[in-house]
C-alpha cells in the first residue's frame, strides 16, 4: 500500500457490451464536465445533460458531481446515450456498494467523478476526489483521471473581497493579494495533497510514454491566468498568484490543453466559472461589485504522450455573469454557445479538447 491518501478501491468492471471501434482513430475528444449534482438543481436537467453531450460526440467523458441518487447514474447515462447512436463503455460503482452505501461515499467525498468512454476498459478504480480508467485505444495505453479537487478555502475569492471559506462566502474588508498569504491560505485546503497523489500514481503510466489524461473541476485557478498581464482584471485587484494545483501540473510534465492553444491570458480567459445559466435563479455571489469569473475547469496531458491538441474550447451557454449581473455580451471568442432555448445543466462551463493521436 503506498504511503499517501490517494487509496484505490478495486472495482469489479460494469461494461455497457458495445462500442468497441474498428479502426485507429485520427482524433480523441475529451469532454471535462462538472453535471452540477446530476443536473438535479436545473429543471430537466438530466435530459440536458444527455442531449448537450450528444450534440458534441466526444470520445471520452470525464464527469464530476456524480451521485447516484436514484440507481447506477453511469449506467443509466451510458444506456440513455446508447438509444441516441453513442455507445459508451463506463464502470459502476454503485453495483459493488449498493445505493446506501454509495450515497454514503459520495456523501463523504469519496467518490463523485466518474468516465464515460468509447474505448474499452481494461481496468478501473475509485479513489478520494478521482476516478482512474485504464483504456485500450487500439491497441494504445492510455489511463484517464477525472479530478474533483477539494472546495474548501477557495482562495482566488481573497482579492476579491470576499472569505473563501466554504459555504457562505461572505464579505470581508482585509482584501488579501499577497502572494505568500495567498498560497499559506490555499494550502488549508486537501487540493495540494490531492493532487500530488493523482500525479504520484500516474507517475508509472507517464514515465512508459503511455497516453494521460487529468481532467475535471480543480477548484482553483491557475499561474497561467493570474499574471501580471490580468492582475488589474476580473477582480484580481493587483494579486499575481502562481497557483499551486496548475503549477504541480505543469511541474510533473502535464500540458494544459486550453491554455497551450490560446496563450492569451487576456484575450482569452477560457472561464468555466460562472455558466451564465439562465435556469439558475441567481449567481453564487451576489454583490454587484464582485467579479468572480474564473478558468477552474481543466483537461491536461502528458507532454509525452504523442497527442497533438487540435482545438480546445469552453462549452456552455453564451454571455456572461459579471459582478452579479448578466450579460448577453462575449468575452470569449473560443467557446462553443449552446443555442437559445437549449438547457445547460451545471453552474459551470465544460471544457471540450480534441486531440490528434500520431504516430
């Protein structure tokens, strides 16, 4: 047993029995999608959550806020986009602990992520805030991890103005932009330490130049997007912050796919935080004076891992939430809008990465 928390729970595998493909592919679409609870907290959320990843077809699909309310919800997503022609291998947890059991992991923490693939699996794990697949791309290694970093001490809500304590986020007038502050507050939170342990076990996978793939909700900002070329913007208030979660990232040989294609920290913020969702009744915070706007959604890979990244996009419904306050306007030009009189479900935008898989 290793010496870190980052403990996997072996797991007997559920396959949905088809979708295994014929030809090597060209391309890997990845979709990094936070489901907001199921899609419970907007109304027909869960057939939006269908039909949104319908419209786009990735290849892969790592979700987070999984939790099983009512039976197997990998199951029962896998079988519901198999009637629409896509046809997902997945892995169930809910089959090994039974429905209690299970809403009590993900209760806990234990287990709210979850991928929806179509290449077979050859193995799968659950751990603390991640899931692990190992999959077979024809004939190809690769092994997808899909994150859900700790919400605690949210710390990019310091310079802000407000407590980045969970839940309330209250107003606080000692507006916090030191660096060293900043990073001693964000280390309170099990990110860090989360983290390291994804990277610590994908250690192996990386260093045999098999295909990995980190993706999902951080929770935190990154080095790439609180620079000085952003620190009088989105309500930084002059804080340049080289974020622990991404820097790690980066450190351990891992390639953020948005920021690679859109260097532009300005001209392209890549925000997946808020979804300016037209379900939701109001935005977290609601002090007109705050900007919140943050990039905290991710899909990394390996810098060995052959893959070119082809195009990386947000995803989600168009405009903004500025201050509170709506607006119809875009800031982002690389962002796929959902159409008018379409249902988001999540709070959050996703990310969508195409990958071209060379020789």
């Amino acid at each position: 047993m290793r010496k870190n928390e980052f403990l996997f729970i072996a797991i007997p595998l559920l396959f949905n029995v088809t979708g295994a493909r014929s030809a090597e592919p060209a391309e890997i679409k990845v979709l990094s999608f936070n489901i907001w609870q199921e899609g419970t907290s907007i109304r027909s959320g869960y057939q939006a959550i269908v039909d949104r990843i319908a419209d786009v077809d990735p290849d892969i699909v790592t979700l987070v806020e999984v939790r099983n309310y009512k039976d197997d919800f990998l199951k029962r997503l896998a079988n519901d986009l198999d009637k629409r022609g896509l046809h997902y291998h997945y892995a169930s947890t809910f089959a090994k602990y039974g429905k209690k059991q299970t809403a009590d992991l993900n209760h806990k923490g234990t287990d709210d992520t979850g991928i929806l693939t179509k290449y077979p699996i050859t193995a799968y794990d659950s751990a603390k805030k991640s899931t692990r697949a190992e999959l077979d791309i024809n004939g190809r290694s690769a092994v997808v991890y899909a994150v859900h970093l700790d919400y605690q001490k949210l710390a990019q809500y310091e310079p802000r103005g407000y407590s980045g304590d969970c839940c309330a986020y209250s107003a606080n007038p000692n507006i916090i932009i030191d660096e060293k502050k900043m990073l001693a507050y964000n280390a309170q939170s099990k990110r860090p330490a989360q983290i390291r342990a994804v990277l610590e076990d994908a250690d192996a996978f990386r260093k045999q130049k098999d295909i990995v793939i980190v993706a999902g909700d951080f929770n935190e900002p990154s080095h790439l997007d609180w620079t000085e070329n952003t620190r009088n913007q989105y309500g930084h208030n002059g804080a340049v912050i080289n974020w622990t979660t991404s820097s790690l990232m980066t450190t351990a040989g891992y390639t953020d796919s948005f920021r690679t294609l859109h260097p532009n920290e300005v001209l392209n913020p890549g925000f997946t935080w808020l979804a300016n969702n037209t379900e939701r009744l109001n935005p977290d915070i609601k002090d007109p004076g705050i900007d919140e706007r943050d990039r905290i959604d991710f899909i990394y890979v390996n810098d060995n891992s052959g893959l070119k990244i082809l195009s990386s996009k947000t995803y989600g419904p168009a405009g903004e939430v500025t201050g509170g306050v709506r607006d119809s306007g875009e800031i982002e030009s690389e962002k796929i809008s959902v159409p008018a009189g379409k249902i988001w479900p999540s709070d959050h935008l996703a990310v969508l990465t195409t990958f071209g898989l060379t020789d």
